[in-house]
C-alpha cells in the first residue's frame, strides 16, 4: 500500500511540473526556414535528452529498485524568437519544460535497467507524452574496485511526442485562417562516460558523452496549409537529424530511503537543468 501511495505521488508530482504555468501558451509558427527548423529542433533534442539525474554507482551490488520523478527546465530563446516574428505578443516564454516519473533496477554484475515515462495529458489544446529507456553498467563494481572513485557507462534513448492547434493564415491558404494541427516528434539516442564520488550522503558526479536525435513536424489541416518558407519546402513536413556532444554534472543525496538529485547538462548547444525526488530500496 506504501508502495502504491508513493507512485501516486510521483505521478502528481511529475504532472504539476509538466502542466505548470510553462504551458500557459503555445507556439504560433510561420514561415520557418531550414535555419530556423534547425534551432528548433536542437532545442527541443536538449530539452528531451534522457536523464534520471543519478550518479554512476549501481543501487547495489545484487539488487536494488528505486522510483521517483524528475523534472526540469531548458532554455529556448531561439524557439522563443521565431515565434515573436509570428505572434509579437506571444505569452510563450523562452524555456520549455520536461518531466516524467522513474523506475531503475539493478541486479548482479553492475548491471542497470531505467525507465521514464510520461503518459500522455492535455494542457489546454496541447497534447503530450514521453518515453524512454537507458541501460547503465557500473565498472568498479566488477573491475577496478580499488579505484577513489565509481566509474560507468550508459546507453540510452528518449522520445517524445506532442501536438497542439494552430490557425494558419498566409499565402498557403489563400491569406483565409485555416484550423491546423501541429504534430512534432523528437527521438534522442545517446551513450556517455560516468565518473562519481561517494561523500558521506552526497554523491557528486560528471557524464561526458555524445546524442543524435531527430526531429519531426508534420501538418494537418482541412484544406493545403503549411508554416514552412517555400524556400525550406513546399510539403508540409520537415525533419532534422543534428548530433553533439554531451556533459552533465549534477549531485545525488541519499537519506536512508529517501533520494535528491540536481543536474546541469548541456547537449545540442543549449543549456537544461533537471531535478529528482526519489524512494530507494
């Protein structure tokens, strides 16, 4: 029953972080162009880039389970800019928000599965959802035990889909509003290095490694309508597939069963900053 208490309250919690005031507003898109499709694209990748803010060691040498919720902020001022030159009086703000609960599972040889899970909600006429998955393996659990400091590696994947209305009214549809639905789904694939520091409670750590991610948006409307520059495309679809370089640091405190984290991570040029409330057991 405790058990049960606790993921509802990870599941309240991950909700109020997603459908907070950040979702106050929706983007109005017009005119995009390659570049442009380009910088929204990266900052939605660096807003989706999987983490479960958690250091390198394993929940134990033979089993652990821990659940909880993260949640967190990225900046977007370019999204933010490109809306402007459509909706100069956009309430939209430049940081997008992530959030989902958590599940992890080690069992023996250093051996991590992770999960992260948004189901799907409606924040006004925005629609969400998010997924993923990572598989961390914990050397100094095996190997190299002597070493001051916890050594890992992980591989990982997130995606994310959302949709929301638009009116579209330019040249495409004959300068006459037209109802449309935008559909954006972003994919992050990734691996990285870990290195942490077991301090008393705290637990400090730093990632290194490398995404690719891709990016599609997709139009649908009663009669031909797009918010792409001819210029970019005459469809009304588009897809972007950037890579980069990846580092977080960020700090676990553990308290008996009782878990927090923070990060900072930067990938796709862009800056994401990430909380975490967990149960270990």
């Amino acid at each position: 029953m405790m058990r049960v208490k606790k993921l509802g309250w990870i599941g309240s919690i991950s909700f109020a972080l997603l459908s907070s005031s950040a979702f106050s507003a929706t983007p109005t898109f017009d005119n995009i162009t390659a570049a442009d499709y380009a910088k929204i694209v990266k900052e939605m990748s660096a807003n989706f880039t999987y983490s479960t803010v958690t250091p390198a060691s394993s929940l134990g040498h033979l089993w652990g389970f821990e659940i909880g919720a993260v949640g967190g902020l990225t900046k977007t001022p370019e999204i933010l800019n490109i809306v402007k030159r459509a909706d100069p009086n956009t309430k939209l703000k430049d940081k997008f928000p992530h959030a989902g609960a958590i599940a992890r599972l080690t069992v023996p040889f250093g051996i991590t599965a992770e999960a992260l899970i948004f189901p799907k909600i409606t924040v006004s006429d925005l629609s969400i959802k998010q997924f993923g998955g990572a598989a961390m393996w914990t050397i100094t659990d095996l190997f190299l035990t002597e070493l001051p400091v916890t050594l890992g590696t992980k591989v990982f994947f997130n995606k994310a889909q959302f949709s929301y209305s638009q009116t579209i009214n330019n040249a495409s549809t004959g300068n006459v509003p037209v109802a449309a639905n935008i559909s954006y789904d972003n994919t992050v694939f990734g691996l990285q290095a870990m290195v942490s520091k077991k301090l008393l409670v705290f637990e400090p750590y730093i990632n290194f490694g490398w995404v690719k991610s891709k990016g599609d948006l997709g139009i649908s409307a009663a009669v031909p309508a797009t918010i792409f520059s001819t210029s970019f495309t005459t469809g009304n679809s588009a897809t972007s597939k950037p890579s980069s370089v990846l580092i977080a640091g960020g700090v676990d405190v553990q308290l008996l069963f009782f878990s927090l984290g923070a990060e900072y991570l930067r990938s796709f040029g862009k800056n994401s900053f990430t909380g975490r409330l967990s149960f270990r057991f």
